[in-house]
C-alpha cells in the first residue's frame, strides 16, 4: 500500500555562491558551498543521509554539465561542479520501470526479470536498497512522478511512504498518469519538513522530459523551438527547491545526492522518434552525478564506462553499510579515488519491440571500445571512433565481432538468474494509463509470424506513424490520429494493440460503436487476443449490450479466472440485472485479486446489502472507512446500508460524516431523508432546503417529490 503524506512549506533561498568552484547568478539556481578536501579522497561515513534522484528521458548530452551550450540546469550542473560527475554512464533498458528496478537492485534485467513497462513487477525475492536502508534505522521516503513507477510495480518495496499520487490530494487510489516536478518537489520538501533529526534515504523521480514536451512558462518561453530542453530547464527549476531546502536545513553537507537518468531519448535520431526500441547511445548514454560535500571531491570528472546497477554498492559503500547479496553492480568509489579507470563491460536490452510489436528483441554488450548488438542483422560499432554509431562493421571485422558475441553470452550466462518471471496483466484503466504516456503493450498482444522475426530497425517507418498517431491525438488533430490508427492495422493486422488503439482512440471521441466493430475485426483474425476481450465487453456494457458484455467476460475468465476487469464486468452486468448473488461472487474474487481497490470494496458491498447480508455489508464499509477516513462516499454507503438494517442512530452518524467531508446535494439529500425518520424534522428540512438550492436548474422526479416533501415537513414544523 502506499503511504501519502503532503504538507506545505515555504521555499528559501540562499544567495551564497558556490566558493572557488563555480559561480552561478542566485536567479537561475541555488548557489552551493563546499568545502575544500584533498583531490580524489573518499570518505565513507555511516549515517549518511541520501538523497536518489532521477530523471526521466533524460539525455546527458542535453545538460550543461556535459557540455551543451544551450541547456538552462544551473541547479544539476552546480552539483557536477561540487561533486563526481560520470562523463560515459549507462542505462540497461530504455525504458523506465526496468532501469529503476536495476536502480534499486543493482542488478540487470535479466537478473531482477523486470522487461518492459506495466506487465511486469520487481520479484518480492529480491533485496532492494530500501530495504537495507531502512533494516538499518533509516526513515524512507519515495515520491515518483508518473504511472510507470507506481507502487503496484514493486518498486515501494522498504519504503515507509511511496507517494505515488500524482499531485491528486484524496484518499483513494487516483489513476492519473502523472505530475510535475514542481509538484514532486513540494511533496518531498513537504515530508521533509516533518522529518525531524532523523537519518534518511529518499527517492525523487522527474518526469517532465517525456513526451508529450509541454514545458510551462516561463519555459515554454524560453525554448519555442526545443520544448525538450524547455523539460528540462523545467525540472532542474523544480529541482533547485529540493537543494534550497536541504541547505536551508543544513543539511545539505550531510547527504550524499545521487543524480542519474533512467534512458535517454532518441529524439529523432537513428530513425526513433523518443525511446523504448532501438539500443544506441541517444537512448542509453545517461546523466550520472554523485555529490557529498564531506565526503566526495569537488569538480572530479570520471571517464571510464559505469552503468545503473553501480548506484546500490556505491551508496553502500559509501554510507558504510553491508552490501547485498547477488549484486552484479561495482562499488565506484576506486574509480573516484583514480585508483581505477578501465571501463566496465555494459549489458543492453530491449523487449519492447518483441512484446508491443512483435519485431525482434534487441540484446547488447559494451566491452572496452566496442558495442555489440543481437539482432536479426546485427551491428558492431567503434563507439570511441564512431561515436554516432554510423558505421556498421560487424561484416568487415568478424573477429572482433566473434569476441563480442561470445562476451555477451558469457554475460548472459553468468548473470540470468534463475527466478520466477513477475508477470502480470493490465487492467483497462493501466492500459490507458500507459497509452496517456505514449506506452502500449500487454500479454498476448502479439501473434508472432512463422521464421525470423523483424529487425527493429527496419521498422522505424512504422513505428512514426504510430507515434505520429499518439503525437496528433495529443495534439488535438483527430482526423490524422484516425488515419494512422488505421494504417497501422493494415501494415500489421495480427498485432492486437494495433485494434486496442483504433479502438479507445474511437471510444475517446465518443464512437463506441465503431470502436466494437474494431475489435470484433481483431477477434475474428485473432481469436486468442486476450486484451481485446475485456476492452470489448467495457464497450458493450456502454452500448447496453449486457448479454455480449458478459459472453466476453466470461471469455476472458476462461483464460484468466482471476482476470481483474473481467471479473468487474461480469459483475456490474449481473448489478444490472439484479443477480446480486452472482455479482456477489465476482466483486469476491476481484477483491481478493485488488484488495486495496476501494471502488470494488464499496460496489461488493453494495451487492452484499443487496442480496440480504446487510451486516457483512456494514462490516467490509466500515473496514473501508478506516483505511480511507476523508471519502464521503463511504459514509453515505453506510448510512443506506445501516437504514436498510433499522440502526438508524449509526444511519445517522455516518450521514452526517458524509455532510462534514462532502455538503453536496446528494449528501444533504440523504442526510435529510434520515433526520426526518428520526424525528429531526426542523434539521431535515434545513438539508432538504440546501439540497433544493444546490441542485442544478431542471426539474426531475426527485426535486419534484423533494419539494412536496419540504412542504409537507414545513407544514407540520408550523
């Protein structure tokens, strides 16, 4: 469960400048002092506070600590200036949940068997470096910025709060995809103001550089052509809070902070229009920055090749605590002290393509000066002399490649492990969830062709189109967000999500009809289609077709019994028709399955009191009302339930509750109807008046028998 805990504080600013370091103008970001220490000496210490830090789509090229002239990050270049910063460090996946979780872990994918974004979750098995912070008395705290870290993905694990609300303040689970990093900022800055003295491992993630690039002002301003960069000025902004805070706190000197990307972004480049796909440097190469005043140099610059999964034995290490079991990560602390500068060999992969698009995986190695790539035509590049990765030599020089084949599968081999693969299916609203980020995928969305299967480098045609069809949705341009919908089906009608697209981008526009006849197209060629299923009984539940929305349902459950949307389907069907003991079994199942999904506690309830168990109803309500003590509609379910039941004093109670978190119309309505059972009838008609006078213009049966009833209860008051 996630834990959210928001307070407000005023931001301070300090004007000291950074002494004999580098000097940075108090407006454009927070001045850092540092101490002076001997070149190259590391001091570990234990009680370190740290503070993790990523940054979403961010290319390290695109920072003016890595040298690019344009870039606005005076907060993130002040800490490269103040502290290590890694000139060649690299990402395992392009794609956010993996990378994180090799973050946490310290190990590859291959080990921690996370591969893709949304079906997938970190293995309990696995100890993270939460956890060793938090065995070893550390408060921690995680606040993240978009879906594809939320908690459900496994990576809250040792987190005491995981705030994963995405700027939404209220006590349910909120689906929105995410937030900004001002937002993020205020949310950290807010737990640490209550924080105290105590020592502690936090984790902020940025995920303003991701598509769709929609910097605010004075931002968007600032970059009209390159809103990319404008992100990023955005965040290192928001940033520069977080810094001003600690030092305000003096704490500043006391935490080790660690920057790092989780993927680049391809931006055009070598054919991709963001990221996800291809494995070349645009998308892998990432900002990288450790940085602790007493304990760390000021100014170092590290060359050699480090990777993600070094982030866990360096913090370790650093904070002088144990290190963790099956780490394939390397402390970096000999390559800060000079005592080190070989290069580390890097593992690269990507399963997007083979999960989403049914092209080819893409597995790779970096060893010394060399990239390998595993692919249908495979590519070796001189990345010290080639470093756009322009000329292929992997024809020219077989052996060469030959000895980066064979490293990559020695890597393999010594680095899969052997646990269980975390797999999971989407429901609907992660589904769109994801789609709102510009991600697609899923279990069984694929039917993969007989023989080889596609390189993914030869299908960048394609793939345009489909994120010229995202990039036009965003922007407002329906017709040509259609056209490539639709193209994209003809070019590869045994994708399933190609139909799924079509199809919620038809539901969008409120062409639910077209959207089921889209998917009844994609059924018929592919009749094993697992997410196309629920999708298209969601859409005949719409179009009040209850019987076809159950059929596919039931469908859906035949493959997966404990299919979570399925299992909601099925159920509001039966609601619908009044076979409350049927729905009863399925809102049962789906509970078990999401047992913190408050909307399904509240409709199993409902379908209990329905079906003559009022007290088991009442019961399951009032856990609810525990764990979510600000939703009214808790409340207002209760005080219908315990009316049903005659306990009209806790009828009462709890409808007042609602009135206190909720004075809209339908809470007075209710509260009203229970004063007046109970012989309140001056206080029932004061909320039937309110109900009247907050009701929108429009007479209905319910203001009609209303305004009878205030008439008849003004009568007998008289």
């Amino acid at each position: 469960m996630s834990i959210r805990k928001k307070r407000n504080g005023r931001l301070g600013r300090s004007k000291r400048r950074i002494a004999s370091v580098l000097l940075i103008p108090a407006a454009a970001g927070i001045s850092l002092v540092l101490s002076a220490g001997a070149a190259d000496k590391v001091k570990k210490e234990s009680g370190l506070n740290v503070l993790l830090v990523t940054l979403d789509t961010t290319r390290a090229d695109r920072l003016g600590c890595y040298g690019f002239a344009k870039a606005r990050t005076p907060n993130l270049d002040s800490l490269a200036a103040g502290g290590v910063r890694f000139a060649n460090a690299y990402c395992p996946a392009p794609m956010t949940l993996p990378s994180h979780c090799s973050i946490l872990t310290g190990t590859y994918p291959i080990y921690h068997k996370v591969h893709n974004n949304g079906t997938y979750y970190l293995n309990p098995e696995i100890l993270t470096l939460t956890e060793r912070f938090k065995e070893n008395g550390y408060r921690t705290a995680a606040f993240v910025s978009s879906f594809n870290v939320d908690s459900r993905f496994g990576t809250d694990k040792g987190f005491e709060v995981y705030d994963d609300t995405y700027g939404r303040d209220e006590m349910i689970k909120t689906f929105r995809s995410e937030r900004s990093a001002a937002d993020t900022s205020a949310a950290f800055i807010g737990w640490l103001d209550g924080l105290g003295g105590a020592k502690f491992f936090s984790w902020i993630h940025y995920y303003d550089p991701h598509m769709p690039y929609r910097p605010p002002s004075p931002f968007r301003e600032q970059f009209p052509g390159d809103p990319y960069d404008g992100e990023i000025a955005s965040m290192d902004h928001a940033f520069g809070a977080v810094l001003a805070k600690l030092k305000d706190k003096n704490l500043l000197d006391k935490t080790l902070i660690v920057v790092a990307g989780d993927h680049g972004e391809a931006l055009g480049e070598k054919g991709e229009v963001d990221h996800g796909v291809l494995i070349y440097d645009v998308s892998m190469r990432i900002p990288f920055i450790f940085f602790a005043p007493r304990n760390l140099p000021a100014g170092k610059v590290v060359d050699a090749r480090v990777r993600l999964i070094d982030i866990m034995p360096t913090i370790l290490d650093l904070a002088r605590l144990p290190s963790v079991k099956n780490v394939q990560g390397a402390s970096l602390l000999p390559f800060i002290e000079g005592k080190r500068t070989d290069d580390l060999t890097c593992y690269l992969e990507s399963y997007y393509p083979l999960e989403t698009y049914g092209w080819s995986e893409l597995v790779g190695v970096i060893d010394k000066d060399w990239k390998y790539i595993r692919a249908p035509r495979p590519e070796l590049y001189n990345i010290k002399t080639d470093k756009d990765e322009n000329r292929n030599l992997y024809e020219s020089d077989p052996q060469t490649a030959a000895a980066l084949r064979k490293k990559l599968d020695d890597l393999l081999r010594e680095n899969t492990s052997n646990l269980v693969l975390s797999r999971r299916k989407m429901s609907l609203v992660e589904e769109e969830r994801l789609r709102s980020l510009g991600y697609v995928g899923g279990d069984g969305a694929v039917k993969l062709p007989k023989g080889p299967l596609p390189d993914p480098k030869d299908k960048m045609g394609e793939f345009r189109i489909l994120m010229g069809a995202v990039q036009s949705e965003w922007n407002g341009d329906m017709a040509a967000a259609e056209k490539n919908y639709r193209e994209m089906i003809r070019l590869a009608p045994d994708v399933a999500w190609r139909y799924l697209d079509l199809a919620i981008f038809l539901s969008k526009n409120n062409r639910v009809s077209e959207a089921a006849a889209v998917l009844e197209q994609g059924l018929t060629r592919l009749p094993d289609a697992f997410p196309l299923y629920s999708r298209l009984a969601h859409f005949y539940m719409r179009l009040g077709k209850l019987q076809e929305a159950l059929d596919m349902s039931r469908a859906a459950l035949r493959m997966d019994p404990r299919y979570f949307d399925a299992l909601v389907i099925a159920a509001a069907v039966e609601d619908v028709r009044g076979n409350w003991a049927e729905s009863v079994k399925y809102y049962k199942t789906a509970l078990d399955v999401e047992p913190e999904n408050l909307m399904v506690g509240m409709k199993y309830a409902y379908a209990l009191a329905a079906a003559g168990s009022g007290e088991e109803a009442a019961a399951i309500d009032e856990a609810l009302k525990r764990d979510n003590p600000k939703d009214f509609r808790i409340y207002l379910d209760l005080g219908v339930i315990y009316t049903s039941l005659g306990k009209l004093d806790l009828a009462e109670e709890n409808l007042a509750r609602a009135v206190e978190i909720s004075p809209s119309p339908e809470t007075h309505f209710n509260y009203a109807v229970i004063l007046e059972r109970v012989g309140k009838l001056a206080e029932a008609a004061k909320h039937l008046r309110l109900y009247l006078q907050q009701t929108p213009e429009g007479e209905t049966q319910r203001k009609a028998e209303a305004r009878k009833a205030l008439a008849d209860w003004e009568k007998r008051l008289r």
